[in-house]
C-alpha cells in the first residue's frame, strides 16, 4: 500500500524576513508569503489530494486555506503541527537575544537538543511530538495523499528522523517558504522522493 505525505512549508512572514525568532508566536503571511501561496495553489491544482493538515498558527492555515481552495477539502487543523517554542525569544532575533541572555543562547546553541530557551521546548521534545503526529495521521490514512502545511523546524525534524539522521542534523536540510516535500510510504518503507522543492516561485 502506498501513502503520500506532501510537507508543505508555509509562506513567508515579516518576522521570516527580518530573521526574528517566531516559534508559536502566531504571526500572519506578508504580501509576498500571501502570493508564494497563491503560486503554489497553481502548481497544485491538478494534484490528487486526498486529506489537508495544517499547524493552527495563521501562518500555516492562512497558507493551507489558499491551497486547499481547488481541492474543496476542509482543513483539519493539528496544534502539534506547530514549529518549535522558542519561549521568552521569541519576537527577537539573534543579536538581541545574544545580548540579551548571552550564556543561555550559546549553550542552547551547542545543544538543543536537551536545552530549552527560557520557558521554551528543546528539540529532543519537539521531534518526539512531531512524529507522533505525523505518524498518527499517516497511520489514520494509509494509501492515501495527504498535504501537511507546517513549519520548517517541523518538517525538518521528521525527515531527520525518517532518513535516520541524527537530529542535529536537521540543521542541514534546507526547507524554504513554500516548498513541497515529498515521502512516499511502500507499506513501511520510506522514500524520499522531492526535497524543499520551490519551482513555482520562479
């Protein structure tokens, strides 16, 4: 049985374009996220898709709600489609923190993986709810196509995790403002077959 999980990044934000840390603060597309969206509506027009999920930050659902436009699917929203919490960084960007929480922000840069930024989520624990919802939804859903609009840090961590890399190395995988993702499941076996592919911008 073949399953297809299309990971969708959202649009770009103000905060993406300034570099400033967004986490689950719930900041909204800009004009030119709103518009890599409608692009990418038209390249997925034609796509079978069976199923939509979406982070319910405005970001990702304001992004998915454009895409699911030709499909007419209801979106289904999932918190735990949600990017990292950065906790009290967010709404800062990298200068600002250094300056501000210097120690922390070096140590969490060393390991994040079991440090968390002040009141915030590490990334051992963010990867742990990131695949048990994806692999609950895949599970819900087998031999279907299913689109997962979310966030680069949760795209990221779970295609770490299935290519068997360690998740520091999640670092190493590129995932742009719109980019699709491709994984086709053979039963259990995992293939990727597309990575943070953006044709449709340009």
């Amino acid at each position: 049985m073949e399953t297809d999980l299309f990971f969708i990044r959202h649009g770009e934000t103000e905060w993406n374009k300034k570099l400033i840390y967004q986490g689950q603060t719930d900041i909204d597309l800009n004009d030119t996220g709103y518009k890599q969206a409608r692009l990418l509506k038209e390249r997925l027009t034609d796509k079978d898709i069976d199923r939509i999920y979406t982070s319910d930050l405005k970001r990702a659902y304001n992004t998915a709600s454009i895409v699911a436009e030709p499909h007419n699917k209801k979106l289904i929203k999932e918190e735990n489609l949600r990017e990292i919490s950065f906790g009290d960084w967010e709404g800062m960007n990298f200068t600002e923190i250094q300056e501000e929480d210097p120690e922390t922000y070096n140590e969490w840069r060393k390991d994040p993986i079991s440090i968390s930024p002040p009141n915030g989520e590490n990334f051992s624990d963010f990867q742990k709810r990131v695949i048990s919802i994806v692999n609950k939804i895949k599970d819900l859903h087998t031999g279907e196509r299913v689109a997962i609009i979310a966030h680069g840090g949760t795209i990221r961590v779970y295609l770490a995790h299935i290519l068997g890399m360690d998740l520091k190395g999640n670092r190493m995988l590129s995932v742009h403002n719109t980019s699709v993702s491709h994984l086709k499941m053979y039963d259990n076996r995992p293939v990727l077959k597309l990575l943070n592919s953006t044709c449709h911008l340009d």
